[in-house]
C-alpha cells in the first residue's frame, strides 16, 4: 500500500520542474563533501533546460517525481537521459534523491525500476550511473537492483 503519487513533471508547469531541479541538486548536496550551492542563475538555467528538452518531446528525458499523498510536495526525484554510451543506446541516471522523511520506505528503489522500465520501452540496452565511493546506501540499493560496477574513476591529489 503506497500513499504516495508517481509521474511524470508536467513541462508546462514551471515551478514544478524548478522543484525538480532543486531536488535533484539535493541529490549532490546529500552525497557529496564538495557540493556548493548552484545560484539562482544557475537553477534558472537548468530548469529552463529541462522544459526545453521535454518540450522537444523527444523523450531523451525522463523527469518521475514521488508526490506526497493528498497535497502538491514532491519529495522524491530521479532523473534519466537517454544516450550512447559505448556505441549502445543507454539510459544515464543524473541523479535520484528522497527526502530525508521519507527514506527506507522503498520509494528510491521504485523510482529506478520505473525508470528501467521506461528505458527498455524506449530501446536503451542498459542503465548507466556514478556513485560516490562513501555513499553505502546507495552502492548497496544498486548492488540489489543487478547493478554491477563497468567502471573505476581514479584521482590523486596534488
Ligand atoms: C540514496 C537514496 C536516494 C535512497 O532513498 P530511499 O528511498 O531511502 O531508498 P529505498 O527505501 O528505496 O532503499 C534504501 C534501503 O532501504 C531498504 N528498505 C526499503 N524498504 C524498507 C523498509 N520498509 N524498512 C527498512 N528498510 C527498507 C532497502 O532495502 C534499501 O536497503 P539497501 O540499500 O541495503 O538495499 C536516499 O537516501 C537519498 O536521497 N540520499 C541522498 C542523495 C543520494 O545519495 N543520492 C544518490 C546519489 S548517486
């Protein structure tokens, strides 16, 4: 039993998908020592860019939200882009966040088999993503969901 809505932003809505921008930079600022703030130019911007491309209705974007029950609060948000990567269609999360309240309950876990399921319709061959190595809960959501590590990214401080 979910008490909570799934779907789509609306692209006509701009404060919605200025909400969704928001939460999905919150997905850095929650697993990331070196995030800093975007500026509300910044966050303008970015919004302005996923109307555009929802807009086009070529469907490389896929933008789901969780809604709180009975009121307009997204609290949950993951976000898709349809590339090649490696010569094959792939789906690339950009990022997923829940809020804090709300976690442990299964709603991250939904989002991403909702966005599986939205790839394979659209022909991606699989579903690429970049965890920080100290973010446990998410290698351990992606390790239950048959993700398996195609990547090491090194770097050394200089
Ligand atoms: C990572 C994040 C998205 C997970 O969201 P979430 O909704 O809590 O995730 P889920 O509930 O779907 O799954 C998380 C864990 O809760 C467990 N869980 C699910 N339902 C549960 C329940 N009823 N009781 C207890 N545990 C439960 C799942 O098994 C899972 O455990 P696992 O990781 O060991 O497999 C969330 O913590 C977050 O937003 N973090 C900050 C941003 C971030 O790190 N984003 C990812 C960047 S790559």
């Amino acid at each position: 039993v979910t008490k909570h809505a799934f779907r789509e932003i609306d692209p006509e809505n701009y404060e919605e998908v200025y909400a969704f921008n928001l939460l999905h930079e919150y997905s850095f600022r929650d697993s990331s020592s070196a995030y800093k703030p975007d500026t509300e130019g910044e966050r303008a911007r970015k919004t302005q860019n996923i109307v555009d491309r929802l807009r086009k209705g070529d469907q490389s974007y896929f933008c789901l939200a969780v809604f709180k029950e009975s009121s307009s609060e997204m609290i949950g948000a993951i976000f898709c882009d349809r590339y090649e990567i490696d010569k094959h269609p792939a789906c690339h999360i950009h990022g997923l966040w829940v809020h804090p309240e709300h976690r442990k309950m299964g709603l991250a876990k939904k989002l991403k088999l909702d966005a599986e399921d939205w790839a394979k319709k659209m022909g991606s061959k699989f579903m690429d993503t970049n965890v920080r190595v100290g973010n446990q809960n998410m290698i351990s959501l992606n390790e239950s969901l048959g993700y398996e590590v195609a990547r090491l990214n090194f770097r050394k401080t200089l």
